[in-house]
C-alpha cells in the first residue's frame, strides 16, 4: 500500500519543523538566557511591600513593586523605588484607594539596571502628610 501524496507533504512538513525548532550547539547559547531574578519583602504593620527585579546588570530590565494590605483603616497610597546608588525617588503618579485584603498590584519600571540595590517606597497621603516608608533593599542580579 502507498502513503497517499497529501500525508507524503504533512509528514515532510512536520519533519522540517522538528528540524527547525531543536537548537543546535552553535545557535543555543546566542538566542536563549535565562532572566535573573530576586525579590525581597517586608510586613511594614498594616501590610507587606514588596520589589522585585528581572535582568542582571549592565543589562535593561524590570523593577516591580507592590503593596498587599493585611490590616487597618483604608488608606490612600502611591507607589515608587529608590537606587543606592543616588539618584532620586522614581514614583509612580498612580495613586491606589486600599481597604485591608486589597493590593496595588505589581507596577513595573522598565529600567538600565546598574551596580547596587534598590528599594521600593510606599508613600501614604491622608493625616501623615505624605510619609514614605521603605522597604527591604533588592541588590541587582550579576
């Protein structure tokens, strides 16, 4: 019995993407890396704040922060980071209206990532007239 012309064309497509998709030696290394990652959180007593960091240095990456609420009255408050390195504040101009068990979510900054470590900011409006509590310093992945 034949393989009928139509399978004969499907079988030699398929092979031909088998052929394409498996990296060779030369070409594995060039197109694919992983991503460094690191993360560091702190309970600042109402909640937690968190920065996390995608890339390595010398490299563009991502810098995220966000806040998880846990406890207290709502509450009125703005996200950002800081550079060990010098520089000033890099806030976000979204402000977040959290009642306890609400987050902000994740905010991301696509950002050259030098030498050094960051922190993430958590700015609350309200009666503290704008108090910016730090958190836990992230050091940049080598």
């Amino acid at each position: 019995m034949s393989i009928p012309p139509s399978s004969r064309v499907l079988a030699t497509m398929a092979a031909a993407v088998c052929l394409v998709a498996v990296p060779t030696a030369a070409h594995a290394d060039t197109h694919v890396s992983a991503q460094a990652y690191t993360q560091k959180c702190k309970d600042i007593g109402n909640g937690t704040l968190c920065i996390d960091i995608t890339g390595s240095v010398g490299h563009n990456g991502v810098i995220g922060v966000g806040y998880w609420k846990h406890a207290g009255d709502g509450v009125e408050v703005r996200l950002g980071w800081h550079n060990d390195q010098g520089g000033g504040n890099n806030m976000s101009s979204q402000h977040h209206y959290l009642q306890s068990g609400w987050t902000t979510g994740t905010e991301t900054w696509s950002t050259y990532l030098g030498k050094g470590c960051v922190r993430p900011i958590l700015q609350v409006f309200g009666s503290t007239g704008g108090q910016k509590i730090p958190g836990e310093f992230a050091c940049v992945p080598e």
